[in-house]
C-alpha cells in the first residue's frame, strides 16, 4: 500500500493546473506558461479559460501563438491607472482564453500541453492568483478558481500561483540554466582532474607495493628450491 501511494501522489499533483516556473522577480517581465493535463479518460480538454489578476493589473502581456490553438484576449477598465514606464495604462488584459480549432489539437487523455505569456512589470506584491477554467469536450468544467491559504490543507481545486519575490533577493530569487552551467563548466572538471590525480597516484603506489612483494616471494622460493 505504501508502495502504490508513493507511485500516485505525483501523479495528483502533477494533474492540477499549474504555472511554471512558479517563482518570478517582482518589477520584471516574465515568461511564464500554464501547463494543462488532462484528467479525463472519456474527454478531451477543448478550451482553457485564465483569469489575469485585477487586484494586481499587469501593464502589459503577450502571448505566444499556439499551434492548433486560437487565443482570444478580453481587456477591462481600471478605475485607478496604473503608470508604466512614464505612461498612464487605464485599461489591462484580464482574460486569456486559448480554443482548440479542431479535434486532433485537443488535450487528450494521458497528455498536457502548456500555453505561453509574456507579462509585467510584475507588481510588488507576494504573489499572483490566476483563476483557470478547462473545458472538456463533454460539457465538463472543471474551476482551478481555489486560493491557497497558508497554514491550511491544499484546497482541491487551487488556482495557478505565480509567487514573487523582491529583486535582489538572491535566496528566494529563481536562478537561470546559465548561470548554473558556468558554474559547472568552472568548478566540475577542476574537482575531477584533482581526484583523478590522487586516484592515479593511489594506484600506481599499490602496484609498485604488489610487484615488490610478488619479487620477495619469487627469490624465497628460489632459495628454497636450492
């Protein structure tokens, strides 16, 4: 039993819709895509509706094209403008919904796909809620509209999280592929080349120890044989 639990919890938590990577910089941009599995072994996910955050407007996004995919883009009215780079934005996208144009581009059972934005400045706040619907192509709605609450349980239904984290904060900050290859490329074949030498040397120590003691045994012998 503790076999099979430990082989299906990733499997659940894999199956909520999320946003990767989930950790971005606050006054950024960031490239962020919603990765969308389906649940269903009868149905396919045919549409996915997400909700951008009003609370915390985004002055500007964009969105990759999808192949097989059309997106449509509704914006809505701020009552208090928020400025972006010396300008006054009054009006912000606040939902994105991506439509499959036909059967074979649907989500299919046992598959996800991912859909692609770019947005910011990213405002200074923890965290970004983006409430997410997915539609089946039997009629079925499933709400990704839960918020987290920290302390608590995850909720059943949780909404993609976008957590931010001041810039600079390099602890918390999330790191780029490059950076970690060049600290690879510079540190590992240094570690490597030192502890080949000391292997090399261990070895050729223990065979001169070996041969000397293989050349004492053969000249006993050979005393002996006399």
């Amino acid at each position: 039993m503790a076999a099979f639990l430990i082989g299906v919890m990733p499997a659940v938590a894999f199956a909520h819709v999320k946003v990767t990577p989930d950790t971005a910089t606050q006054g950024g941009y960031a490239a962020v895509s919603f990765r969308v599995p389906n649940e269903r072994d009868n149905a396919s996910t045919t549409k996915i509706e997400v909700q951008l955050p009003t609370d915390h407007p985004l002055a500007s996004v964009s969105v990759k094209p999808h192949p097989g995919w059309s997106y449509e883009i509704t914006k809505t009215k701020l009552a208090t403008p928020i400025e972006s780079h010396g300008a006054q934005i009054s009006e912000v996208v606040d939902k994105i919904t991506w439509t499959a144009v036909d059967s074979n581009s649907a989500i299919n059972p046992g598959e996800y796909d991912e859909f692609s934005v770019s947005a910011g400045p990213l405002p200074a706040t923890d965290q970004l809620v983006f409430k997410t619907l997915q539609h089946y192509s039997n009629g079925e709605v499933v709400r990704w509209i839960q918020d987290p609450a920290p302390g608590a349980d995850a909720p059943e239904r949780p909404a993609p999280v976008l957590k931010l984290v001041p810039k600079g904060d390099t602890a918390s900050s999330p790191s780029t592929g490059t950076d970690h290859a060049v600290l690879a490329a510079a540190s590992v074949p240094e570690t490597e080349s030192g502890a080949g030498v000391s292997w090399a040397v261990g070895l050729s120590v223990a065979s001169l120890v070996i041969s000397l003691a293989c050349v004492a045994m053969m000249a006993v012998r050979s005393r002996r044989a006399q």
